[in-house]
C-alpha cells in the first residue's frame, strides 16, 4: 500500500507538472505573439502615409507639449498586452537611418498564486529609405503654363501677353486667352490654348510655312491683326480674301489637351521638409540658410506648428562669397563658394525669400525641390543643371541626375524682403538664366535678358526675348515637386535581433 501510494502520488505530480509546463508554454507562445504585434504597430505607424517615417517623434501620441523620448506605448488585447517603444538611429553622412523597436508582450500566470506575468520580449530594427525622387505625375510640367482663366470669354482681355522680339520655342500652355504683339512668335513647341488666339500685329506667326509647330489646340478660336474671329482657326498664311490665321501647326484643332495645374501641398513640406523648419541641419559648416524663426519647440502639434508659417526667415541668399553645408538623413543645401557648385537633395523649405546675385555662372547637383514663402530672384548671375554644366546648355542635362525645382509663394507687394521682386511677382529673373522648374503662386516674370530652361507654371508669365529653350519631358522628379503626392520616407521590413 505505501509502495502504490508513493506511485499514484508520483503519477498526480508528474501529470499536474505537465500541464503546468504545457499551460505556461502556450502562454509563452501567446506573450511572443502579443510581442510580435508590437513590432507591427511599430510598423504600421511609420508605414502611414500621412506620418513621416524619419520624424522622431512620430511613434508618440499625439500631445499638447513635446514628449519624453522615447515614447512607451501599451496596446491592451484580450489575450494579454504588449509595451513597446522606438528610438530613431540615423547616420547622415550615408544617408540612412532605421528605427530600434523593443516589443514585450504580457500574459496572466497560469500557475496563478500571484506569480509574475508571462514575457516575451522581441528586439528589431526597422529601416527607412528617405524618398528622393518619384515618377512624374502630373503632366502639365511638361509646359510653360500660364494658369490665369480672366474672364473665361473668348478675345474679352489677355490673360497671358506675347510682345516685343519674344520667341516661343518651348511647349506653352495657356489657360485663358493669349494675345500676341509686336513681331512675338512661337516656333516650337505644342501650343494649347484653352481661350482665344489674338494675334494683334501682322508680324505675328504661330509656327512657320514649311515648319509646322507639332500641334496646336486652341479652345475658342482665332483672331489676326483685327480681323473677324472665328473658331476654329484656319491653317496656312493670313490676309484677304481667306483670313487665314499665319498658323502652321499638325494637327490643328479647337480641343486643347487636358492638363490641370499641380496643387502645391504647402503645410505638408513646411511642416516635413529636411531641411527645413522642424528638420535642422544635422551636419553643418560654415552659416547655413536659416530655414524659420522661431520654431514651436514646446509643442509636437502641426497645428501649433503651423502657426509660425508666416515668412520670417528674411532673405537668404544661396550663393554667398563663403561656403556652407547644411545635411540631414534625407537632405541636403550646400554651396561650394570656391567651385561655385550648391549641392540639393530631396525638399526644402525656406520660410522667407531667397537670391541668387553672385554675377557669375553657377550650377547645383542633385534633385530637390526648394520651397519658399517669400520671393525669389535671380540677377545677374546663372544657375545650371550639372555640377559641370558651366555653359547652361540642355544638350547634356540629365534631369534624372540634376533637376532642381523652385516653388514660391510670395508676391512682391509685402514689403522687405519680398520686394526684392516687382509688386505682383512670385519669381523675377533680370540678366539671369535657369535651368529646372518653377512654379509661382503669383506672377513668373523672366525679363528681357533672361531665360528659364524647363518647365514654368504661374498665375500668368511674363517672357523677355524668349521662353524656356526647348526641354526635354521628364520621367522622374524630385519627390516634393508640386503635382506629387507627399511621400517622406519609406519604412522596410523589421530586421528581428533578438
């Protein structure tokens, strides 16, 4: 009888320790996968498109004033719940940077008796690509565009003016009316003309006999030196007894394409750009532009943020007698004053107004896209696409490799510093020339000595002697390029390490 005892005694203890074992390691198995589930709310987070990736605090909640890094976070399920928290590493001189998650997750004892929680922590890294460049999406920036619409009837004013020598020799597009003065002329190029065509001088030509533009849609008609309108416009040279228009172009019809002006996502870039106002230079040499001042540095709101976006950086100049560098994870504005070379990288954001007067030929490497608040100008002096381009010439501009595109938003009638320009204008250029993209809020104005190589798009644009030199269309642009959708950095995979 002792003998059985001892062995039922046994029996019962070898069966309960086993179901013991056997209720804790399932309970081990549901704490790892709690674990698990942190890591991917980690990654969900940074996988937001809204949320910028690089952003150190944007594993956080939301919160009035600026939180303790890092951030603990506590997800509750109901098997259990998982801790987990991020610390953003970056190396900006190789550009890169991943997020350190470590995930525990928690679950009741089995054993019970007040016995500590089952947990199973995951450590891992979760990288992150900065996003540079992204297909062209929106193809109105393979135009001049002149978005002004007037009074949207047809010869009733001119919403865009060709007069004096100028000559077209890029695509132009024209949203409302065009009119044509003086000896004007477009010879090369699409033209669309969603309004009317008023030639007003018989100097005027659209195209030439025997070089036809490579098409001309103009919406509602065509009117030449006073003559009778008519839509839609008649092909070949122009006098009595045909009235023909002096426009040569094939096809030649009244259904302009469609193209719709970008929407420029202003407070997205102001508050993500880098550098920029809440993304300082990382690595810094010499005096650096000052992107805005002052920041909200109490307060990780973008309401609160966006308070300060009121164009009180002043005017920076980009090509001063002295080199800087200024450098992030996913960005860079430097300016070599011995090799007259400024280094752009991915998209910046200047909270005031910006020049380029150094009387020299300049050129930047890179694809960026610069956004300012204030005004731009550039007298006197160029800037070429291609770190050796010193001729400004397009035959060997690559803009997959160097494409740098200006967006801004003042108006020149603000006092100092946006009257650095003419009350009415966004961007002005005298004696200067430009190879990239702009885009204006507000009056582009590209005076009589000047000229922009690429793509322009303002309310209305004002051309010197020409228009932009013939340009190739782009494939890729730079990511913050207005027309594309907001994309800041791209998170990968976790990397589990233990």
């Amino acid at each position: 009888m002792i003998v059985l005892a001892i062995a039922t005694t046994a029996a019962i203890y070898y069966t309960s320790t086993n179901s013991r074992s056997a209720d804790t390691s399932k309970a081990g198995q549901t704490a790892y996968g709690l674990a698990e589930a942190g890591i991917n709310n980690a990654l969900s987070i940074l996988s937001l498109p809204t949320n910028n990736a690089l952003d150190r605090y944007v594993l956080c909640p939301d919160s009035a004033s600026l939180p303790t890094l890092p951030c603990v976070r506590t997800d509750t399920y109901g098997s259990g719940s998982v801790t987990w928290s991020g610390t953003l590493v970056q190396n900006v001189g190789a550009g890169t940077a991943y997020w350190s998650i470590s995930s525990s997750g928690y679950v009741r004892n089995p054993n019970g008796g007040g016995l500590s929680k089952i947990r199973k922590t995951i450590k891992a890294n979760i990288p992150v690509v900065p996003t540079i460049t992204q297909p062209l999406n929106n193809p109105s920036w393979n135009y001049v565009m002149a978005r002004a619409t007037g009074t949207g009837v047809a010869f009733s004013g001119c919403d865009m003016t060709l007069q004096n020598s100028v000559n077209v020799t890029a695509p132009l597009y024209v949203m409302g009316n065009l009119c044509m003065k003086n000896s004007a002329k477009i010879t090369a190029g699409t033209l669309n003309v969603v309004g009317s065509l008023d030639q007003q001088s018989n100097q005027n030509t659209v195209g030439a006999a025997g070089a036809d533009l490579p098409g001309a849609h103009i919406g509602r008609g065509c009117r030449y030196n006073g003559q009778t309108s008519h839509n839609p416009c008649l092909y070949g040279p122009a006098g009595s007894p045909n009235f023909k228009d002096n426009v040569w172009a094939t096809p030649l019809d009244s259904s302009a394409t469609a193209a719709t002006p970008p929407t420029v996502l202003w407070n997205d870039w102001y508050l993500n750009a880098s550098p920029g106002p809440y993304y300082g230079c990382q690595t810094v040499s010499g005096t650096p532009p000052v992107f805005d001042s002052p920041v909200a540095a109490g307060s990780d709101s973008d309401a609160n943020k966006l308070t300060y976006k009121n164009d009180n950086a002043g005017l920076i100049n980009l090509t001063p007698s002295s080199s800087y560098t200024c450098q992030t994870t996913n960005g860079e504005l430097s300016w070599n004053a011995s090799t007259k070379v400024l280094t752009v990288r991915g998209t910046i954001f200047i909270d005031g107004s910006a020049v380029i007067q150094n009387n020299v030929t300049n050129t930047y490497s890179g694809e960026a896209t610069i956004y300012l608040s204030g005004t731009l100008l550039i007298k006197n002096s160029q800037l070429c696409a291609g770190a050796s381009n010193t001729s400004c010439g397009t035959s060997g501009w690559d803009s997959t490799q160097n494409l740098l595109c200006f967006v801004v938003n003042g108006n020149g009638s603000t006092g100092s510093p946006d009257s650095q320009v003419n009350s009415g204008d966004s961007v002005q250029l005298v004696s200067g020339r430009f190879e990239g993209a702009v885009y204006g809020t507000n009056v582009i104005d590209i005076g009589t000595t000047s000229v922009v190589d690429g793509p322009v798009d303002g309310s209305t644009i004002l051309l010197g002697q020409s228009s932009s030199s013939t340009f190739s269309g782009f494939t890729f642009v730079p990511v913050g390029m207005p027309g594309n959708n907001s994309v800041y950095a791209l998170p990968l995979a976790p990397q589990f390490t233990s």
